[in-house]
C-alpha cells in the first residue's frame, strides 16, 4: 500500500450486518444481511510495513436490509421497513458508530491482526480481530461483536420464543489503493 492516506467506502466496498436467529420459533425468523449503505474508512499508511492507522465511521440510519434467509414467509418490503425502523429506534438509537484503531500488526499480503475501539449505542469497548489485505489491495474480513457489550438487548418475538442471537458479524470487504 502507498504510504498516505487513503478513504473508502460504499464505492469501494461493502460493510455489512449478519444476524441469526435462534430460540423456540427459530423457523419463524430470518437471518437477516444488513448492508450499511453510508460508511467512510481513513487508513493512515506509513513508509515502514505495518504502520497502519484505521478510523471508520457509520451513519446508523443508512442500515438497509439486503436479505433474510430462511423464515416462515419471504420478506417483504413492509417487514424491511419494519426491521429497519425498530433498529434505528430501539437498538441504536440514532447514534454514531464509530471505529478507532489503537494496534495494528501485519502488512499487506496477509493476516492483519488490529486492536481497537468501537463506539455505538452510546458506549465504547475495546475491540481486536483480524483482517486480510492482499497484495493487491483488497481488504476482508468477518468481525464478531456481542451486542450486550455495547448493552444492545438483542431483538426477542413471539414472547421470546424468537431471538436474535447476541453475536452478530461485521463483515467487510473492500479495495484499497495499491502503489
């Protein structure tokens, strides 16, 4: 990667949500894939291999629901716009979702192991996992995060015969500049 800085995004990416259902009336539900559609990623590249710096930001009202799998019934657009809705309500709240990175080892070419902080729903925690950025750039990886760290209480239905599980993933997939 070029040292500099260098800014991406929905143009240059994709950063979504994957949730899964779980208890009594599982079949009822969908595992649903969350694409937020508003996202910006500045990576500081150093001269030296490794010195990477990351800072991401999310708007919370751009979460569009892509797909859901599975379920009694097909999604609709009303059940989307449902979904959507008690999101922005009642799980974030309108409130900014951030990422700063505190460590970053690795290079391009391979595993990138990245430690960090996550701010969202109005807290912040600690936060390390690893990503992969080929030599050509391309950048991707899967996040796990538990909701109930940021105090997320993970959607329940049905009189909590139907739940989301605690653990969602961020998957990231996206291309950076290359030199």
């Amino acid at each position: 990667m070029q040292p500099g800085t260098h800014t991406v995004g929905p143009g240059e990416g994709t950063l979504q949500v994957k949730t899964y259902r779980e208890g009594m009336a599982a079949k009822a539900g969908h595992d649903l894939i969350i694409e937020v559609t508003s996202w910006k990623a500045t990576v500081e590249a150093g001269e030296a291999p490794g010195e990477l710096a990351v800072e991401l930001s999310a708007d919370p009202r751009s979460l569009e629901v892509r797909d859901g799998h599975g379920g009694a019934k097909p999604l609709n657009d009303k059940d989307r716009a449902d979904i959507n809705k008690s999101i922005d309500d009642k799980v974030l709240k309108g409130q900014a979702i951030t990422f700063r990175s505190t460590s970053v080892e690795g290079d391009s070419g391979g595993p990138v192991s990245m430690s960090g902080e996550v701010a969202m729903a109005g807290e912040t925690r600690p936060i390390s996992f690893q990503l992969t950025i080929g030599s050509d750039g391309k950048v991707n990886g899967t996040i796990p995060l538990t909701q109930s760290d940021w105090g997320i209480k993970p959607y329940k239905g049905l009189m909590g015969a139907l739940k989301v599980r605690d653990e969602v993933e961020v998957v990231l997939d996206a291309q950076l500049p290359v030199g």
